[in-house]
C-alpha cells in the first residue's frame, strides 16, 4: 500500500474533503465509505488521528480528509494551501439546505476544489428531492441535472446505498480535471493537524501534495525547520517515504505548525508564523492581566484542545470582547490552572483531559475548567457570558430609575410627576424614556421640582415633578432611567 503512490494514467490520487451541515451525515458517509473498503478495515486504530485515510477503489486509490469541517477547510484555502482536490457536499435529503450547507458553499466555491453534492439519508421515507435540488440552484450551484457541471450522487451512509456510485464519480471527475502525477517535483505537504505530545512531543498530520518526505529529511515551515523523526500512514504502516496525496503522520520536528501551513523541503524567508505577532505587540501574561483589570472591558480565558485544528476554529471564533490569555494543545496542567488562578480566568478544556491531580488543584483553589466535545458548545458559552457581562454593564450605567404616575400641564408644558425606586436623580441627568421594557427616546432632566420648589437631587421612595427637554410622549407607567450627569 505505502509503495501505491500513482494510480493508472500517471495520476496522482484526488484528496477529497467533506463539509455541510451538522447532523446531515458527513461523519457517518466517512464511516460508511471507510468501513466498506477493505484496505481501510485493516488500519488498527490510527486513522481517526492522522485526520485523513486512503482507500483502494477497484484498483484506484482516493484520499478523504477526516477532519471536521469549514474551519479547516477554511484556514488551508486562507493560507493558499490547495490541500483538496475534491468537496463533497453533503445534504440530508430530507433536511435540505440549512444555514451552515450555505456556509460550506461559499468555502468550496472560494477554493479550486471540484464540487459534488452529495444527496444523503435518501432511505428515510416521504422525501422531496426536487425541493432539495431547486434550494441548492438558488444557492448558485448548478446542478448537471439542470444543465450545469456539478454532480449529483445520492446515498445513505446507513444501508450504503449509493456509495459506490459515488466513489465512481470521484474517480471520474478526478480525471476529468487530470490530476498529474507530482512526485518529481519539490516536497510540499499541506498540515491537517498537529499537536504537542508528552511522549512523540510534536506531531504533525499532513498529506503530501507533490514530491515525496523520507526520515531523516529537513522540512520546514516559513524559517522554522525540523528534521523528520518517523513517517506513519493511515494503516499504522511505518513508511521511509512518502508520495503525492499520502495522509501522514510525522514526529520529530519541534514545533507545531497551524492547520492550513505548507511544509517545504526549502526555507521561505518571507514567511511568518500566522499566530505570531510583533515583538511590541506581544504582552505578558502578567501584563494582559493587569490591562484587563485596569480596563473591564474584556475577560480572559484559556483554551486547551486536543489538535491545533481545534484550537484554531475555537481561537478564530472568540470575540472581541474576550481576550485569549492562553491557548495550546494537550491536556489540562497544574500549572494552566495557576495561571488560571491569578487571572481569575476560566479554563475552557476541549476534547482533553483533565488529569486527576490537576482537577483536585483546580477544586482547592476554586478554579474553573469546563470540559467540551462540541467546538459550537463551548462558543456559544462564551457568547451567552459576553452577552451577560455587556447586560450587567448596561446596568451599571444606570443610575437611577424612576416610574411616571402622573402628568402635569404648567404654562402649556407638560412635566411627568415620577417616584423614583432606585438610587437619586439629580437636575441635568441624561434618561432614557421605556415603555415595555423598550427604549423610546432620550431626554435630560431640565429641572425637578418638589411641591412648585425647584431641588437639586431626589433620593428612592421620592416623588417629584420632572421637566424633559426636549419634551418626550410620555405616558403613566412608563420608566425612565437617568445615567449620567
């Protein structure tokens, strides 16, 4: 199998992604197609971690990444790394186009991959194929059914009906689009995942995209280099050379690359580490920790997960209001959760363990660390906090709160008689009008009087008459909120 490196015509083997919507099937269809392959049933238990496996189909060899999804897909099409040849589209036949099958259209549409539409879950009963097809033609696809050049192929990655229909087809468009044989030419690998190891130290997946890696060999990435301990393939086969579309495993170089970075036989003096930033730029741990405190405008966590695929599509997507103040692959340490500690920031732990130890360290010194399998859990959790901490500062501008219970009509101007039932209002204040717990309008307090005598302040339980400028449409019931002087 290792020595397979091109297949009939002098091709090389396509590489073929997978993207769509959650829960349309693009893990089963992976499953299915890796279970039905002989080859690929004789793998031990190596292909989840590679992140990508091979298969022999009637003679020819196909390359699926099994990393999941945009996010990766993603961060190699932003760094110019063409690491698929071939997206596969999947949608449930009985779910239709949703909004992250949107998402994943424009990704392979923004790349040089080739698109099939892969029609999924076609064995539930009361289907509307018709539907599904004229969503995917409003998303700008175009469809061969309908005239265009992308396929359709439909299956189900339960009973496996129509997986080697759509095996065919990815042999058929890999050779219509003539994918040349690139062993002679330079080494380039592009990195799937790679991760930070207690026993390997880094580790990196990769898919060789032209010439071929051996041990011992010198790769670099940007000016970092590292020489090649051992080549792994998706079968647990050791390898002392590796060929153009190989998934691949790699120990010995001693950093870890980002998703998405090419690996080169050659130095590139141009190139800079994507997560690096310049020198004035980079704060301290302790630095960041004081500017946080100092401003309150942010807070800070810590992420760790399992590969740096992971960690890219969390740290990708953490807003602005929320300041990393650490991230790296592997387990959660003792000495995360000091750092965690003096911060007073919480530990965001994605697919990794929590050692024994470190998580009765954690529970004496009162720090968080909260475990995740979903990349859109732990985001949406981080969101959700965001949101509540803008609600409470919002809160925290409001001074005073005051209801309107009555109207008065001096000198053809209207004043709202009000009782304040929080803090004290105070001549000059800025307010907001709410009906409903709307906000209306914005006013000022020009003047506030208490039995026709003019006062400068009115504390809780109080009531007054409040003079608006500019004069608001106010009614009995409505709040006003005073924030600033």
């Amino acid at each position: 199998m290792s020595e397979k490196i091109a297949t009939t015509n002098n091709n090389r083997p396509p590489v073929v992604s997978v993207l769509g919507h959650v829960d349309h099937g693009k893990t089963s269809l992976l499953d299915k197609i890796r279970s039905t392959n002989v080859a690929a049933r004789e793998s031990g238990g190596i292909t989840q971690a590679i992140g990508a496996y091979q298969i022999d189909f009637n003679g020819r060899l196909i390359t699926f990444i099994d990393t999941p999804g945009h996010a990766a897909f993603e961060a190699m099409r932003s760094r110019g790394a063409q690491a698929s040849d071939i997206a596969l589209l999947v949608v449930a036949a009985n779910d239709g186009v949703k909004p992250q099958t949107i998402e994943a259209i424009k990704h392979i549409q923004n790349s040089n991959a080739k698109m099939i539409v892969v029609l999924n879950k076609i064995d539930l009963p009361n289907l509307n194929i018709e539907k599904v097809l004229a969503e995917l033609t409003k998303e700008g696809i175009a469809l061969d059914k309908t005239g265009g050049d992308v396929p359709v192929v439909q299956v189900s990655s339960t009973t496996g009906q129509g997986i080697d229909e759509l095996l065919d087809m990815i042999i058929l468009v890999s050779d219509i689009i003539d994918l040349k044989d690139t062993t002679a030419e330079a080494f380039s690998a592009v990195v799937i995942e790679s991760e930070m190891t207690k026993n390997q130290g880094a580790v990196i997946h990769a898919i060789v995209n032209s010439g071929t890696l051996s041990t011992y060999q010198e790769v670099f990435v940007g000016q970092k280099s590292g020489k090649v301990r051992s080549i792994t393939s998706d079968k647990g086969e050791i390898l002392k050379v590796a060929g153009p579309s190989t998934p691949v495993e790699i120990t010995g170089v001693s950093f870890v690359p980002d998703t998405g970075s090419v690996l080169t036989s050659l130095a590139d003096s141009e190139s800079t580490d994507s997560n690096s930033a310049p020198e004035s730029l980079v704060l301290s741990a302790s630095e960041m920790i004081a500017a946080s405190q100092a401003k309150k405008e942010s807070f800070l966590i810590i992420i760790k997960a399992d590969v740096s695929g992971s960690l890219e599509a969390i740290t990708k997507n953490i807003p602005p209001k929320v300041q990393i103040l650490s991230s790296a692959t592997g387990d959660v340490t003792a000495s995360d959760v000091i750092l965690s500690k003096s911060a007073i920031a919480p530990i965001l732990a994605f697919n990794v363990k929590i050692p024994s130890d470190v998580e009765k360290l954690a529970s004496r010194e009162g720090v968080i660390i909260k475990p995740y399998k979903i990349i859109y859990e732990l985001l949406d959790d981080i969101d959700d906090v965001v949101a509540a901490i803008e609600a409470e500062k919002e809160a925290e501008k409001v001074k005073a709160v005051a209801e309107v219970t009555a109207e008065f009509t001096i000198e053809g101007v209207r004043i709202a008689g009000v009782k304040v039932t929080k803090g004290s209002i105070k001549t000059g204040m800025e307010l907001f009008l709410l009906r409903n717990g709307q906000i209306l309008s914005q006013a000022k307090a020009t003047s506030l009087k208490q039995r026709s005598k003019e006062v400068g302040d009115v504390k809780a339980g109080q009531e007054c008459g409040v003079l608006l400028s500019p004069a608001l449409d106010f009614k009995i019931g409505d709040k006003l909120e005073f924030i600033t002087e």
